[in-house]
C-alpha cells in the first residue's frame, strides 16, 4: 500500500503513523520529521527550514519536493509506504503524481484524520516529544509512566519550538488555506482512496477505525 497520511496539526497523525507501520509493516516518512533531524543538525538549509517552521509557515514546494523526492527514492519498498505531512500542497502532489509515474508506481489511497480547533490548540500545546526516540506523549491524555520522562528511554521529554499558541493558530490557517485543497485533488480519482476517521475519539478508537479502513483497502486493490 502506498498512503498518504493527511490532518490539521495536532490530529495525531504522528501518533497513529507509529502504530499503522507496527501494525501493516510499510515504510514511514514524516517530512517534519525529516526537516527537524536536519534543524537539529544546525546545517545552513536546517537553518532555512528553522525560519519557516518556527513561524508556522509552510517551508516553500521547491524545498519540499527537493528533500522529499530524494527520501522516497530511498524508502520506498514493497511492504508500501506511508507518507506523513507530505503531500502540504496542489504542487507537492503533483510533484509527487510526475515522480510515481516516472517510476511506474501509484498512490493506493489518501487518510484524513480530522479534529476540531479547540481540540488541536489543547493537545498541541500539551504535546511533550523524547528527544531520543522521538515518541510523544501528552501531558494529559497520553502520560508517561514516570513524570516528564520517556517509557522507553528514561530521558527528559521536550516541547517543540513550534508548539506553542500563535505558532498553531498560524499552522491551522497555513493547513486552512494550503493543505486542504490537496484533499479535493485527490478525490474522485478512479484508483485512489479517500478515508476520513474521526480523530476526536481516544487513541486507540482512532488506530481501531484507520486499521479496519485499510483492510478494507486492502481488499480493494
Ligand atoms: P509536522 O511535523 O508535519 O507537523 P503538523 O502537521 O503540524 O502535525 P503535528 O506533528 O503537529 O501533529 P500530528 O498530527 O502528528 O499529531 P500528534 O500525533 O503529534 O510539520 C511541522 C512543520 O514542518 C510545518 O508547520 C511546516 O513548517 C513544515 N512542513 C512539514 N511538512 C511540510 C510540507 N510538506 N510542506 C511544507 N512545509 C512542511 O498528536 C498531537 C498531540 O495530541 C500529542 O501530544 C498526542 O499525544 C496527542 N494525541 C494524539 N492523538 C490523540 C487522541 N486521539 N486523543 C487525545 N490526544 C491525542
């Protein structure tokens, strides 16, 4: 299978990306991910990343599509793939239609968890990350065991630079006005499947509605 991965900030498509590749075994790549490991470097286009993220603001489709197209190449595999905050824009996905055809691949679907405003602003600035592993918790509904420490790798959580309140508001109308047509590009294509899952409902009721709709998907292909 190969997905796209798509929500407002704050959905939790970090959180539910994890468990679909524990669960399906396909490749995951996160593009923020992706552009915070190069930030972390302290590379100069880290630092070009940095200006954008950090005000909330998509980083430019040329630079997107440069660092994603390499990423893919080298990911993708035949277990599928799952991509997580990429496609961003109409000319990121037909960027990315023009790479798949050149290779003779196709897209099997596209997931769209949804959340409402509130919610988002609440979870995000709750969100604490370990800088190790990477795992995310929240400071309220998805707790570590011991406090502020990860599970796994016993080392302090952090709270990402672009997690605060005026940062979120200006990635939920960047997401608004941007991403969402990305949604309407993608529907109605003859092979491609468009799944909404409500993402309000608490974790594993989310993981429970994407797994059942991509067996079903799967069933489909
Ligand atoms: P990116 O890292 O992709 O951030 P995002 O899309 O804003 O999404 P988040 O990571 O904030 O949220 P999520 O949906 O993964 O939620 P999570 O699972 O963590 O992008 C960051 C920046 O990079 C962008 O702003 C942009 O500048 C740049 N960028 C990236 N890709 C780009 C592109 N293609 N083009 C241009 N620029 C790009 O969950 C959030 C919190 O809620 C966590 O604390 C979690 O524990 C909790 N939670 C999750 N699910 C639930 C639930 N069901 N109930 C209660 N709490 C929950």
């Amino acid at each position: 299978m190969r997905i796209i991965l798509m929500g407002p900030p704050g959905a939790g498509k970090g959180t539910q990306a994890k468990r679909l590749v524990d669960k399906f075994g396909m490749a995951h790549l996160s593009s923020g991910d992706i552009f915070r490991a190069e930030k972390a470097g302290g590379s100069a286009l880290g630092q070009k990343l940095a200006e954008y993220m950090n005000a909330g603001q998509l980083v430019p489709d040329e630079i997107v599509v440069e660092i994603m197209a390499k990423a893919i190449t080298s990911c993708d595999s035949p277990a599928g793939l799952l991509l997580d905050g990429f496609p961003r824009t109409v000319a990121q996905a037909e960027a990315l239609d023009a790479q798949l055809d050149q290779a003779g691949k196709s897209l099997d679907g596209v997931v769209v968890i949804t959340a409402d405003e509130d919610e988002i602003v609440e979870r995000i600035t709750g969100r604490r990350s370990c800088s190790d592993c990477g795992k995310v918790y929240h400071v309220k509904y998805l707790r570590p065991q011991n406090d502020n420490l990860c599970d796994k790798c016993n080392v302090q959580l952090v709270q990402r630079a672009d997690d605060t309140e005026g940062v979120i508001r200006q990635r939920l109308a960047a997401y608004n006005l941007q991403t969402e047509p990305v949604i309407a590009y993608y529907r109605g294509r003859p092979n491609v499947q468009t799944l909404f899952v409500n993402g309000t409902q608490p974790p594993d009721n989310v993981t429970a509605d994407l797994v059942q709709g991509l067996e079903q998907l799967k069933t489909e292909m």
